[in-house]
C-alpha cells in the first residue's frame, strides 16, 4: 500500500490569523484538500493558538471526510480535554513547550515511559489511535513499544538537512529505527521538513511507512504550484516506488 499524506494545514492558519477575518478559509483549505486527493489532514494546535484555533479544530472535525490527526503536546490539560471532545482518528503526541517557534525533538520515551503509559491510556480508553513523535533513535523507538502507543513518528529534520549531502547517510538512522518499529509491531508514521526534493528516497527505502504529515513544504509549494496540483505532486512521491 501506498503511504498516505496528510496535509498539515496549520499554515494557512497562520496567514488568516495575520489579517484577522475568515480569509483564507481554513475549513474550506481543509475541504479541498481532502477533494483533491489528501488522505488525511493535520492540526497542531497551541495554547496561544498563533495558527489553529481549538475552534477550527472542532469545526474540521464536523466536515471530515479522510483521517483527522491532531498534534500537540498532551501536558497541557485543555490539548487533552480538545482530543476527547473531539475524538480524531488519530492523536500524535508532541513533547513541544509553549515558545517553541515548531516541533524539533522526540519524547525520550526511557525518562518519560510512566508519564507516556498513562496519558496513552487515557487517549485508548477512547479508541483514539495514539502516535509518539520520536528521533530516529533505536533505544527510543523500543521504548516506545512498552507504553503501549500504537505508532511513533519519526522526526525527520536530520534527514532533510543531510540528505543533499549525502543520501545514504541521511537515512540509515531512520532504516535502523523503522526496523526496531518494525520488530516492535509499532505503525510507523515520519514528518518534518520533508518535501518534494527528499520525499521519494524516504518512502521508497522505508516501505513500512504508512503515513507523512506534510505542512510547510507543501503549502509553501502550493503558492507557486497550486494546492490541488501540490497534493498530486507531493501524493505521486509517495505511489512511485
């Protein structure tokens, strides 16, 4: 099976929310990327709510017609209370801090294992599919396995900063880890800084990927290539093996 890409559409957010008012429509974005061929959209909503609001959040969930996967950090109690009111297929847990400009590490899931176990249960009570965002780490990767999370997903910021340097290299951490997720019966998901340019070699070495959330890539891509011509572009990356 090809690996789904789901469209983080925090980004248009963050233009909306710069002039104020309703435009660009961030539900009308979430529509269309779903009609033009998206097989899941991403929000990673924050306690300031600088791009998503909780309010979008909710509002998306009442249109939704692919997979919803709802990102953030889950030591923040109202990010807790959103996912069970609004039950997405899939909640990826982020261990991001509050000033953090984005996302740039994994849960150390050997410290963090007790936390990690009892916020994953609270998550599964509701038959809510639970991913941990980890580094490409073995040791992290087989840790993750014991909180009873049913992914993880990979950061992939090394990757994409050494992959024009050397492609082998950029990749053998996250080939070490998908096998250990592999080993484990863990899915396995990647995003970060993956675009057009790196997308493929990732897929076609890691075949046990399932799923990509792709945000500032694509939608930087879709001003000068058109959303819908985008997602095709970015969907045909992952089909071409």
């Amino acid at each position: 099976m090809a690996t789904k890409l789901s469209v983080n559409i925090n980004k248009i957010a963050t233009i909306r929310n710069s002039r104020g008012g309703n435009n660009p429509n961030v539900l009308q974005v979430a529509i269309d990327c779903q009609r033009f061929g998206a097989e899941g959209i991403t929000v990673h909503p924050r306690p300031d709510e600088r791009h998503i609001r909780y309010a979008d959040v909710r509002e998306i969930k009442s249109i939704i017609t692919t997979e919803f996967n709802i990102e953030g950090n889950p030591m923040e109690d109202k990010f807790v209370d959103l996912v069970l009111e609004v039950k997405p297929h899939q909640v990826t847990l982020v261990p991001d801090y509050p000033t953090q400009l984005t996302s740039n590490h994994g849960w150390d899931t050997i410290v963090q294992a007790k936390y990690l176990q009892d916020i994953i249960s609270v998550f599964k009570k509701d038959r809510i599919r639970v991913s941990l965002f980890v580094d490409p780490i073995e040791k992290m990767v087989s840790a993750a396995a014991a909180t009873g999370t049913d992914r993880v997903e990979l950061y992939t910021e090394d990757y994409a900063r050494l992959f024009h340097q050397n492609k082998s290299m950029a990749i053998r951490n996250y080939l070490l880890a998908a096998q250990i997720a592999k080993e484990k019966n863990l899915g396995l998901n990647a995003g970060h800084d993956l675009d057009l340019n790196n997308l493929k070699f990732f897929a076609n070495n890691i075949p046990s990927l399932l799923e990509v959330s792709i945000g500032h890539a694509l939608i930087s891509d879709a001003l000068y290539f058109g959303l819908e011509n985008t997602i095709q572009l970015y969907r045909r990356q992952l089909i071409a093996r």
